[in-house]
C-alpha cells in the first residue's frame, strides 16, 4: 500500500458498496429533505385527526341548542333590540348597557313591559312609556335571559290580587311602600332626579316584578322579607286603592289629607273674600 492510500480516510462501507454497484451518493438536497418532514408531519396530524374521529364521534355531530321555543324567539328580538346596549350573551357593554346575567325573566318583564326599555335616551330614570314589545314578547326575551344567566322568575298568571287580604296588605304597604309611594300610590320623588312612580297604572306582574328585583332606587322584597303570599296582599291593598273612583269626591290625585284640607282652604277663603265683596257692592 502506498502512502498516498495511507493517508486518505477510509471510505464508508455503504460508500463503497454503493460505488460498486454504481448509484451516486450525492446527498439529498436541503429542499428535497424539508418536503420529506412536511409529508410526514402532515400524516402524522391526518392520522391524529382519524383516531380523535373514531374514538369522539358525538362531539361533531352533537346539538349546542338546548333553548325552549320561547327562549328562541327571545333571542331572536333580544339580537335585533337589545343586543346594541347589553352586548352579546347579555354581559353588558362599557358605558352602553349593564350585563344582565343574574336580572332574571322578572326583571326584563318589568322593564320592557312598562316601555322603559328599550331606553330611548340616557338619562337619571327611565321613564314608563308605551310599550315597544307585547306582554307575550317580552316574556319570551325574559325566557332567554333566564337561560342564559339565571335570576328571579313571576309565577304564572296574571291575577295576583284576588287571593290577597286587602287589610293585611294595607299595613305591609304602609310599613315597606309608603314612604316613597305616597299613600294614594301617586308616588314621589327621590333624590339625584330619580322619583318613586305611580302605582295608578301598574299591573299585578308588574308590581309583584318591582318587588322581586328593586328596579331603579327600590329595594329587593325577597321571599325572606316578604313572603309570596304578603307580596299578594299588597297588590290586593294596591289594587283595592287604585280601582277605588272617589265615591266621597274628589280626590285631587289623592295626594293626601294635607294637601286636600289646603285646598278646601283656600277654595273657601277665596269664596269667601268674593261673597264679601259682592255683598258690599250691592250695599
């Protein structure tokens, strides 16, 4: 052997065998190899993605939906309403509308049944208005808020005042509503620009949903203060006071027995300063 065979390496033995058999041993080029991964990374996720089909085929085929009819339709007024102010999903939205996860079907009833909402403005209360939905819609907008977020619910029907004792509520109103409803259920006003509204025009739905959920600056009558059964029979005091036409005259808003007398004052000083000056003029 040579020197020059001496020093130069030894060849591979796949080399060699190649050379003998006369393919080349050029190395693969750099793109030819990054193709070759990609292949096998691509049927490496196709075979995960089989696997993963096979062993959880309910997952793809299965029925997010699980809305009554009611709650559907609510949704579907609740998209083109409300979804502007309170955002999707109902969780509010900054500096437009609060989340409404936890109000419960009472207190959508209650707001959209007295017109106060859809809220025309921004303002200190909302005022009751007309309506922009039926009692039906808005009972299926409170059925999708209560799907989605849970909270206080009405009974159903819509008499909750025949069952009621008209004494018992009147001293539960006099106790818990008065002081901002007036006696005569003409109502009041508060402080910041809020008032206590009339109750003249208020259903028993509406009423017994004031109690529930404190709109506005109520309190929350829960079932812990005020029983269901006190709850009717305030609305029973309620509705005896507003159905009530006046037999003894007239009321004057029944604003209450002051302001009543200082009308009668003045009425009767007036006519009397007028009767004394006709009767100096004929004398």
């Amino acid at each position: 052997m040579t020197r020059d065979a001496e020093d130069r390496p030894p060849r591979p033995r796949r080399a060699r065998i190649l050379r003998r058999l006369g393919t080349p041993t050029a190395p693969r080029s750099k793109a030819r190899r990054r193709f070759g991964s990609a292949v096998r990374m691509a049927g490496a996720l196709a075979l995960v993605g089989g696997l993963y089909a096979v062993f959880a085929p309910g997952v793809q085929a299965e029925d997010t939906s699980t809305l009554s009819g009611a709650a559907q339709q609510g949704q579907v007024l609740y998209d083109s309403s409300c979804i502007s102010c309170h955002g999707r999903n109902a969780q509010g939205e900054p500096d437009k509308g609060p989340s409404l996860i936890g109000v419960g079907s009472a207190a959508v009833e209650f707001q959209v049944t007295t017109g106060r909402m859809p809220l025309t403005q921004q303002q200190n209360q909302a005022d009751r208005k007309k309506p922009v939905f039926s009692d039906d819609q808005a009972r299926d907008i409170g059925a999708y808020i209560e799907a989605i977020g849970g909270g206080p619910q009405l009974p159903d029907g819509n008499d909750f005042h025949s069952d009621g004792n008209v004494a018992s509520g009147g001293e539960l109103f006099r106790v818990n509503c008065s002081s901002c409803h007036a006696f005569g259920m003409g109502g009041g006003a508060l402080s910041s620009g809020k008032y206590a509204p009339s109750l003249n025009d208020a259903t028993d739905r509406q009423i017994y949903a004031a109690m529930l959920t404190g709109p506005e600056n109520m309190p929350v009558f829960g079932d812990n203060q005020l029983s269901p059964q006190e709850k009717q029979d305030i609305i029973a005091y309620v509705r005896h006071q507003t159905d009530d036409q006046d037999p003894g005259g007239w009321g004057i808003g029944r604003l209450g027995p002051v302001p009543e007398a200082l009308v009668i004052f003045l009425v009767g000083l007036v006519s009397l300063i007028f009767a004394s000056l006709w009767i100096a003029g004929k004398s």
